[in-house]
C-alpha cells in the first residue's frame, strides 16, 4: 500500500500485490519466510506499509510508514529497510519483474575512516565522523540516525582506531564514519556494562551532518577553521593490580539466608542488604572493599525475603523484596543489575557505585540507600469505642511521627491508614460476632513495628433483614430466555446473604442460591420464556432460602461461623425489601427479519431499517445495538439485496438489513474483508432511534413515506 511521494495519492488498500521473487540470492521459498518483489520503473522515492492483503500490517518501527529516498534495490526483512547495490548481471526485465543477477551489499552503515583531515572526510563522503577518546581497549558506539530510526543493537558497532590528523590513537582517539547519518543520536560504551551520558544522563546528538569529537563528557564540532581540539594528552591508565595484590572476589559462600521476621533481621551481624524491584532474578555485582576484586560478571544472585520481612515492610509501589546477608563484612560496594543477558543497571546518584559504610541492615530501592531505622512502637489505649450488627469503631493513642497504622482484625491484617489516623470503623462483619483488634505503627522506610497490647475486642449487635440488591437490570433478552443481573445489598443485616428470590408477573417464581458470597454482580437466567411475550421481575435477597432442600445446602456451604449466625436468626429477618420492578419483552435487538418488497409498509413497521448502496457484493454491518450487548463477531452480518425494488433497487447495488427490535444502532459497514466504510473523520455510524434509513456516500439519511395518490 503505496504513494510516490507526499504529494501522490495512496493506492486504494490494500495495495499492490507483490510477485513471488525471481532473484537467486533473495529466493522465493526460504527458511523463515519468502521473498517478493515489485518494480516502479520511474519512481526515486517510496512511501509504503506492506499487509497480508487484510487485517494484518507490517510499519516502520514505532508504527510509521516505510520510507525510501533515491532510487536502487532495497530489501525489507523483519522491520529493517536496507539498500543494496547491483552487481554484474542485475537488470530489470522488461515485465516489470526485477531480473535475477549478482547482487553485493552496499557498504555497511558504520565503516572506518579513511585517513586524512576529518572534516574533509565529511564533506567529501557526508554523513557523521565521529570521533571519541578514551582509555576503554574496545569502544563501542550504540546510535541512530533519528527519533524514526532503531537504534542498532547493543552494545552497537565496535570503534576503530583513529586515523585522522589531529586526533592520534596514541593519544587515545577512536573514530567511526557513519555515512547515510544527517543527524546522530549515540551513546559510547566499553562493549560491556559501562556507558559515556551525556551530562544528565542523557544521550549525545551530532545535530547535523560533518565531523564531531567527543572527549570528556563535551561533544564539539570539527571544522576547516578548527581541524582538531587542544586538549593534553589522555592521562595513562594504570596498569591493572596482578590479581596476588587483591582479596578474591566475594562468593556465594560468603552470604547467608535470612529468615525469621523483621526483628530478628535487624539483629544480625555484618552487612545485610535488602533490594526493591521489578526484575526476578536481580545480580549483586560487589566487593567488600578496594582491596577486594569484583565479583565475576553479573554478580551473586540475590535472594527473594521471607514472608515474614515482606509482610512487616509496606510499600507504595509493586516489586519484589530481594535480600543479602555477608556476615563477615564491615562494608560494601555494590551495584545492581538484571541478570543480563542485555543487562540493566540500578546505580547510585550521578552513574556512581553504592557503597555501605559500616555493618547493619541497609535498604536500597530507586536509586537510594538507607540504613534501616528502629520501627516505631506500638500505638497505646486502644479501645472499642462502638458496635452495631455489622460494624466496630476503634480509637488509639498516637505513637508519633510515623507513616502509617496497620489494623488487624483477629490476626489478619485489614487496613493500612495514613500516619496521622487515630480512628477506624470496620464493616461489612458479621453479627453476634466477637472480634479482636490489635493495631501496629508503620515507620518512614516502610518498615512495621510491635502490635499493640492488649488487644481490643467488641462483640457485635444481632443480625437483621437484609437490604434491597442494587442496580437490578435486564442484561439480555431473547427467544431463548431473559438473562437479569443485580448486585447484592449494601447492608446485609450482618449475616451471609445466602439466596434470592425472584418473582415474575407478580408472582413466587425462582430462588438462586449464591454460588459465591463475595462476588460483587449476581446473574440469572429465566429459560422458560415465549418469544415476543413480555414479562415483569423483581428480586429479593434472603439470608436463607425457604425450608428445604435448597437450605440445607446453603448451610451445609457456609463456615462454621456464618452457619452459627444463620441458624439463630428469626424467620422475621430472614429476608428484605424487594427490588423495583422491570418490564421486558422476549426479543432479542439484534434479531433480523425480511424486509417489505414495498416501502410504505416497511415504513409502518416497528425497529429499525437500513438501505445501503454499495458496489460490493457481500456487504456487512459491524454493529452494536446496546453496549452491554457487545459487537457482533467480524465481519459483521450479511446484508440481503434489496426487494424493495421500486424504491431501493438491488440492481442499482442497493442492501438492506432490517432489526425488528432495534431501538438504537452504532455500526460501521464492511465488504466481508479488509474495505471499511465509516461515518465522515473515521468514526462509526449511530442511529439514537427506530425508523427507516438509507445510507449512501457516507450519509445516513431517515426515509419519509412518499407522496401517496
């Protein structure tokens, strides 16, 4: 799917088809895939997407169009455009198919440079000349022409030695000629874990086309008026210490595991470091101190925190707790990364290395580093201040400055308040219920404290009948049956709602027993339905069904708990007030039928009717009566020709479709495959009422009755 340039229209989609390729070396049958190819005789430049010829496309990295400028033989594999050049024997026949021939790739993005002056070099071949000092031994450059161009794949190309006057490899020059590059977007790297930002952290970018030096964090321009930069000679590295002068790396055997909760952690010895992330497998790349070698590449793996620190450290974001102890340390220097094989690096402030001064629990997370503090102590006077059938009010004492409150309720946790907080009410309880409370203040790294003592404790009010269920409606309806949904009843009288019953023309019709009590939307089907006929619901909730089989099983379902409160409730209570009633026809909107051969009539009819005229042979509508009904499956439904065949006739290309009891309708049409047809500015057709409709040239227009004799 093409166009010559930005001044060319498009083709009409999908496109051109492309023929199975003649050439040798890009055959027709390969072991990933095939070769196609098209010829355009007179084009030099090209802006395309490429698509199975329907629903699937194949775009430019960040989903925008393919482009080419100048004309030549250009490939396209997975994502990547790439020229090439011709050799002896390449042609274009005269069919238009691209003749098969020696074909040698052109030169490679990134290439050496040719000895002499840089600049000149630029001016004479265009593109970038790059070049970079630093002590690295193999310097790789990671780049990309523009914000439209992939950036090459890590850790990029490799470097090479400068040649170029002013800028000696003896002085630790490297140099790269970038040739189809405008502009650059780079980063230079040891070809390893280590990266050369720009100031910020940010990337460097050679604004536009010439030569370029990079030394020391500062990127200058090289020109005829400045062929090279003053600048001393690079320092000499020093020579590595011989591996007899420094303490063996750290090892595995040097950690130990954890476990044991956040008290007992804070009371070991040595050096314990505890790491927040996102990555599974995190490595500690370290060494005790300067007298120490690195840990080999990537590091020790680190090793995910027991329950028990997890649960007593509160976060505000998502990642796992990772933990380290050397218990023979009195420092550390460390960084963190992913585990490769791409490797991703957690580093201090500024690109720098963390470093542990001294033994203790130390958490790192964002890019910090923080000895672990002393959790708070526990909050003192808490009292049960309230109670009724579902609810208890608690109150405590401050414990000072500190992030958070946990409440737990018999041992488990069931809220986290903000520091400032001295009151809770918990609801949704049970009644005739004893409950314990015990709260436990949370300090400004996360990290939990002691529960109070003495626990608090409240006994609550006797269960009563149950609210109406909320938002009651008719979520499908048909010939084949009427599906209703509610929710349940936001008070529950302080016991398990374990039923409902449901009425149907004003009378005792069904009972659903509630398959799962916590869920937050009940459904049900009424199958026994006559299509057409209209019936009226509404639904009760009820602690227990009637007596019967059908309460048997819901106390046999219930915790032992729950079932003590059920059994104990008076017959009085067991169930609450009624929804609102609704009325429903057993119909489906989105149900066809024939349409009138004459108009009048039609226009008589009730739902809602639509005329489309189109050149396609199969036309359909991708529809959508009401959204909780969803959109028919692709491509849509069929639409008939027209028997209408005075108004509407089918031989003028003229479908029609006809939904009885449609009173609403949102659609776009299609011919059955890739072709869309869509309201003006891309969006769908909508029709917000019944009526007849003709649809033609991206107008939607209500038919009216004809003048009558």
């Amino acid at each position: 799917h093409c166009r010559g340039g930005p001044t060319q229209p498009w083709t009409q989609a999908p496109g051109l088809p492309l023929q199975a390729s003649g050439i040798e070396e890009f055959p027709a049958k390969a072991g990933d895939g095939g070769w196609f190819a098209i010829t355009f005789p007179s084009a030099s430049e090209l802006e395309f997407v490429c698509n199975d010829g329907g629903a699937s496309w194949d775009k430019a990295a960040g989903g925008g169009n393919h482009r080419i400028l100048g004309d030549g033989l250009w490939t396209l594999a997975h994502g990547k455009l790439s020229k090439y050049s011709s050799g002896a024997g390449a042609g274009t026949g005269e069919t238009g198919d691209i003749s098969a021939g020696a074909l040698t790739p052109a030169a490679p993005t990134a290439i050496a440079c040719e000895p002499g002056e840089a600049w000149e070099l630029s001016a004479a071949k265009g593109g970038v000349v790059l070049l970079y000092r630093t002590p690295w031994p193999k310097p790789c450059l990671h780049f990309r022409l523009s914000e439209a161009d992939p950036w090459t794949a890590s850790p990029g190309e490799p470097m090479i030695s400068s040649t170029q006057k002013g800028f000696p490899a003896s002085e630790g020059w490297w140099a790269l000629h970038i040739l189809a590059a405008r502009q650059l977007e780079f980063v230079p790297n040891n070809g390893g874990s280590s990266w050369d930002k720009a100031p910020g952290q940010r990337n460097y970018i050679a604004p536009k086309s010439g030569a370029w030096a990079l030394v020391d964090g500062r990127l200058e321009e090289v020109t005829e008026a400045k062929p090279s930069l003053a600048l001393a000679p690079a320092a000499p590295t020093a020579a590595p210490a011989a591996p007899s002068s420094l303490q063996p790396p750290l090892t595995s055997a040097d950690m130990q595991d954890v476990s044991g909760g956040l008290a007992e952690l804070l009371g070991l010895g040595g050096v314990v470091l505890l790491y927040r992330t996102n990555w599974p497998s995190p490595c500690l790349h370290c060494r005790a101190t300067a007298e120490f070698q690195w840990t080999a590449m990537p590091g020790l793996q680190l090793r995910r925190a027991d329950a028990g620190i997890v649960d007593a450290l509160e976060s505000d974001v998502d990642g796992n707790l990772f933990v380290a102890h050397f218990p023979d340390l009195e420092s550390l220097e460390f960084v963190i990364n992913d585990g490769g094989p791409h490797f991703r690096w957690d580093k201090a402030a500024g690109g720098a290395n963390f470093r542990i001064p001294a033994a203790g629990a130390w958490l790192s997370f964002g890019g910090r580093l923080d000895r672990m503090q002393v959790p708070p102590a526990p909050p003192s006077s808490l009292t049960c201040t309230s109670s009724s059938r579902s609810s208890i009010s608690l109150s405590w004492a401050p414990s000072g400055s500190v992030r958070s409150y946990r409440v737990f309720r018999d041992g488990k946790l069931v809220k986290t308040l903000a520091g400032g907080a001295t009151t809770f009410t918990d609801v949704g309880l049970s009644a005739s219920r004893t409950y314990r409370y015990a709260v436990a203040a949370v300090g400004a790294q996360g990290a939990q404290g002691a529960l109070s003592a003495p626990e608090a404790s409240a006994k609550t009010g006797e269960a009563g009948a149950p609210g109406a269920p909320r938002d009651f409606r008719v979520a499908h309806a048909g010939g084949s049956g009427v599906v209703l949904e509610w929710a349940p009843p936001a008070d529950t009288g302080g016991a398990l709602v374990t039923a409902y019953a449901i009425e149907r023309n004003g009378e005792a019709y069904a009972t659903s027993l509630v398959a799962d009590v916590t869920a937050d939307k009940v459904t049900w089907k009424d199958a026994e339905v006559v299509h057409g006929e209209t019936y009226t619901y509404s639904v009760t909730a009820c602690h227990l069904p009637p007596e019967g089989d059908l309460r048997d099983d819901a106390l046999k379902a219930a915790a032992p708990e729950d079932r003590e409160v059920l059994l104990g409730l008076k017959e009085e209570v067991n169930s609450g007030p009624s929804t609102e009633s609704v009325k429903v026809e057993a119909v489906d909107e989105m149900e066809l039928a024939e349409t009138s051969p004459v108009l009048h009539e039609q226009l008589t009819r009730r739902g809602i009717t639509l005329f489309y005229r189109t050149p396609w042979n199969a036309p359909h509508a991708h529809c959508c009566a009401r959204k909780e009904l969803g959109w028919t499956p692709l491509p849509g439904l069929k639409l008939s020709p027209s028997n209408a065949a005075a108004a509407f006739p089918a031989d003028e290309g003229w479908h029609s479709l006809y939904f009885p009891y449609a009173k609403s309708m949102e659609f776009v049409m299609t011919d059955g495959g890739a072709q869309w047809d869509k309201a003006p500015g891309q969006q769908n057709y909508r029709l917000a009422t019944a009526g007849v409709f003709r649809l033609v040239h991206g107008h939607v227009e209500r038919v009216s009755s004809p003048p009558q004799a």
